[in-house]
C-alpha cells in the first residue's frame, strides 16, 4: 500500500495565524482526502483533492479557513488559516487505495496541532 | 445520513484477555464496513473489512462480522496482547470513497 508523509507532525501556534501541512505520497494517486480528528471526536472528512481541479469542501468546511493545493499526483497541502483554539486537532491525509474497490483509505500519521 | 456509533473507552483488559469492542451503523443501501487501527504515534491502519452481509473480516487474530439484520459489526479477538494496546475505529463506506467513522475505543491491555 502507499505510503504517506505528512509535515510537520506536530506544532504549537498562535492564535490568529495561518499553518501548511504537507501530505506526500509515495505512488501517484488519482484523489486525497484531508480528515479533522478533534479531541475526543471522531475524524470528520474536510474535503477532497483532485489533481487539476478544485477541491470538494465537505459542509461546515469553507476554502477560505482551509484552502487547499494539489500540484501534482503526489503531494497536497492543507492551509489552517487565522487558527482558533478550536482547531486544536489532528489533521490527516489519506488517499484511496484498494483493488477491490471497497474504498479502503491508507492514512498518514497525522499533524497535531495546538492553538494557544 | 450515515452514522457509526461503538462503545466508549477506555477498554481495559488483561493480557489474554478475551476483546469485544461492539459497533452498530446507520446507512442506507449497503455500505461496506471496516475496522481501523490507530497505534501510538502512527497513522490509521486498515485493520480488516467486509463489504456485504454475512461477510467475516480478519486479520491478526482479530475478527468482525456483518450483520444486517442488527446493523452491526462488532470487532473481536480471542486473546489480546499488550501490543494491540491501541484506538480502534469502527467505519462505513457508502459506496464510494468517503469514510464515515465511529468516535474510536481506546484499549489498554496490561501484562
């Protein structure tokens, strides 16, 4: 199965500014998604990435707060922009990966970030 | 909508234990079911699945079964160890890639 990087695994910032993550892949894969685990919580899809186009926001997720680039077939980053407490959570990659085709998504290990 | 629902943690046992982690689901059609593994410091791992009713998922000692009639798909293992101490997610798909996931179970398995 692929193998995901993200960067940075974790980080503390401050309230009001802006952090990239970096999700790459090690194969070329055709659709990223993006992931919130919020304490406690279970992971909540943000959106999905497609190589040459838009991403696809789920509701309550707006570019704006989370834009989102996908350069190539291999890599994807994710904007936390003007950061809250609230978005103190883990932020995972992940992308598709079954031959089966029952939609089986390989993850990475996770950004933990911590507003303050 | 789709909805994952599975116990709360943390789950504690000891070593040889016998494991039940139960997970029920709402969804319309028939959406494959899943069982992710989330160790310490790692990303989430595919644990096993199983895509229509009836089918039984293992791997590692670790098995879960599809139950329409109770819309259930509850993860059991015979014998834990200390290193399947982990966050257990119990998951959908309807169909295509969009995972829907339960609030995970912690388990803690002491020597």
């Amino acid at each position: 199965s692929a193998v995901i990087s993200q960067k940075p695994s974790r980080d503390i910032c401050q309230r009001g500014t802006s952090l990239t993550i970096q999700c790459q892949v090690d194969s070329q894969v055709t659709m990223m998604f993006w992931y919130r685990q919020q304490p406690g919580q279970s992971l909540t899809l943000i959106a999905t990435a497609n190589q040459g186009s838009e991403a696809t926001y789920e509701s309550g997720f707006v570019i704006d707060k989370f834009p989102i680039s996908r350069p190539n077939l291999t890599f994807s980053t994710l904007t936390v922009s003007n950061m809250s407490p609230e978005d103190s959570s883990i932020y995972l990659c992940s992308v598709e990966q079954d031959p089966s085709g029952a939609n089986v998504l390989t993850f990475g290990a996770g950004s933990r970030l911590t507003v303050l | 909508g789709n909805s994952v629902t599975q116990m709360e943690g943390p789950v504690t046992l000891s070593e040889e234990a016998f494991l039940t982690i139960n997970c029920t689901y709402t969804a319309t059609g028939y959406p494959s079911l899943f069982w992710y593994v989330q160790y310490p410091g790692e990303g989430l791992q595919l644990l096993l699945k199983a895509t229509k009713a009836d089918d039984k998922g293992s791997n590692k000692g670790f098995e879960a079964t599809y139950r329409k009639e109770t819309t259930s798909f509850h993860l059991e293992k015979g014998s834990v160890q200390v290193s399947d101490s982990a966050v257990y997610f119990c998951a959908l798909s309807p169909g295509y890639s969009t995972l829907t996931f339960g609030k995970g179970t912690m388990l803690l398995v002491s020597p």
